[in-house]
DNA sequence: TATTGTTATACTCTATAACTATA
DNA sequence: TATAGTTATAGAGTATAACAATA
C-alpha cells in the first residue's frame, strides 16, 4: 500500500488525459468533416497500406475494414490501387484530397491538444522524454508502441 | 515549427499510451465479467448517484443509463434507490457485489497498469507531477478534471 | 490448403424523440 | 412549463462466418 495510492492518481490523471485527448480526435474529425474512425485511419495512411495491414494497425477485422476503404473511397480520399506482387491484396493508397486533409487532421491535433497546452516548453519536454522511455522499455507485449491504433 | 515536431512526438506518445490504457480497461473489465460500458459505470459509482449524474459523467444521454443501470441491476451490481428529496429521481447505489466488483476492478487497473510498469518510482512521481500540474491549469473548459468519464 | 478482400448477418454502444410522473 | 427516468427506434461501430479469387 506503499505506492499504491500515488499509482492510483497517476492512472486517474491518465485516463481523464486519454478522454480529454480522444474527445478533441472527435471533435477535430467532425470539424473537418470525417467521422472519427475515418479519421483515424486517414492518419494512419500516411504510407499506403494493404487493407490487412489496417485492420492490423487499426485492432479489428479485415471485414471492417472493407466499409471504411468503401467510405473514404466513395469521399475521394483514398483508392484501392492493386498490389502487382500479390493480386489479392489492395493497397490504399491517399489522394491529394486525402493527403491533404490528413495533414490539416495532424496538424489541429498538434495544435490544439488539450491539457498539454497548460505545459511549459520544459516541462512538455520532460513529457515527452518519460513516455519515450516508458514505451521504450515497453516491448510488444502490449500491442507495440505509439500511434493512433 | 520550432517546436511542432517534438509536440507532434508528444501527441503520438500519449494516443499511443491512451490506446494501451484503453485496451487494458476492456481486458480487465472482461477478466471480471463485465462489459467496459457496465465496467465504466461501476468505476464513477464511488458515491451513490442519480441516474442524470451518471449520464453527465459518463459523457451520455440519460436514456442511455437506464439500459446501463437495467444492465447492472440484472446482475445485482446496483440497485435504484428512490431520492426523498425529488421523486422523480432514482439513486444507483452499489450492492455489496457491486462494491466488491469496484475494487477489484481498482486494484487490476492500478496493478496491471500497461507501460506505466516500465517506470521507475521515481520516474513515476515527477510524471504523475506534470499530469497535475497540467490538470490544474487545465479549466473546466474542456469536461473537467480526469477521471473515467 | 491458406490468405486477401467481400458480403451477409447480428450484436453492442449511443443518440433522438415521444412519453410518464413528478416538480 | 421544465426535469428525471423510460420506451421505442434508428444509426454507428464491430465481430463472425461463408464466399471468391489468388497464392
């Protein structure tokens, strides 16, 4: 019970820090006119990506996959280019619309993160360098490191 | 674009620590046997709470904690009690199991806290130190202080 | 035989709107 | 008239299983 109680904040501070973080992705989705799961896998198209490798980086079935492609396809922000070495496989891949949109998606998450802005450029990088090493350390046990899985 | 980039990694530590965490929750919610909705709930329910309460802490429509508490209340987690101040309003009270179910659902969170392991104690405190601090500074703007919500 | 992507189906989470009983 | 909770309904998000094409 020695270290407990101080663990126990820590983990309360970081999951109201996960709800602020995940409700400004939504927020900063819907201003931009994506739903957040678009969002979301818009960022994580920043290389073209097989669609199995996305529901990999994404945590759900290939299935799934299938109607978002369908969604961002149909909204012109990404094609489904075929895979000269493999022809089961399609490569999403983002237009210049896409791209674009990902980018303006990136950099309104930079710039409006909530909570973090409260930091000083110190103690950000403080931050910064203790996740850093948590993650460092953190082997793929868990999934594997950062991103927008 | 001075200090975008390190912000950026920033962004990226945290959406990736916030994933691990969230995945956690669900891993250990389904551990106990409960879904993460019914999970989430048990955890904001220290205190007895009008069903109202709930639904603004939860971040929900009202209507959505009655299939909540119907839910828990199948499963003897709460009961709802009646509130002789307004007899419109019914208070979620944690049964005995309930309470039980609470804490333990606590002490996996706090034990099996994912990357947060990879800390030193040390290195834990002065995290724990910037999340507050950047919590304090952090008005109610953005749905308040951290927590389960 | 195994794998990529698709389709069909169903289940969970959540919101909106209409209702009731109070206030 | 406004609010607390309920019901009904509908829409996302997601998983499972069966299927086609390819490996």
């Amino acid at each position: 019970m020695t270290r407990s109680n101080g663990r126990q904040e820590t983990i309360d501070l970081l999951m109201g820090l996960s709800h602020a973080l995940s409700t400004n992705f939504n927020t900063v989705a819907g201003e931009l006119g994506v739903s957040a799961l678009h969002a979301r896998a818009l960022f994580n198209l920043d290389q073209p990506a097989a669609m199995r490798d996305l529901a990999a980086t994404l945590h759900c079935d290939k299935s799934h996959v299938t109607g978002i492609a369908d969604g961002l396809e149909s909204r012109g922000l990404v094609t489904r280019e075929p895979d000269p070495r493999d022809r089961r496989v399609k490569q999403l891949v983002l237009t210049t619309e896409g791209r674009r949109l990902r980018t303006e998606l990136r950099r309104r998450l930079v710039d409006d993160a909530p909570v973090l802005s409260r930091l000083t450029a110190d103690e950000e990088t403080q931050l910064r360098g203790l996740l850093r090493a948590a993650f460092e350390r953190h082997t793929e046990e868990n999934g594997g490191g950062p991103g927008c899985g």
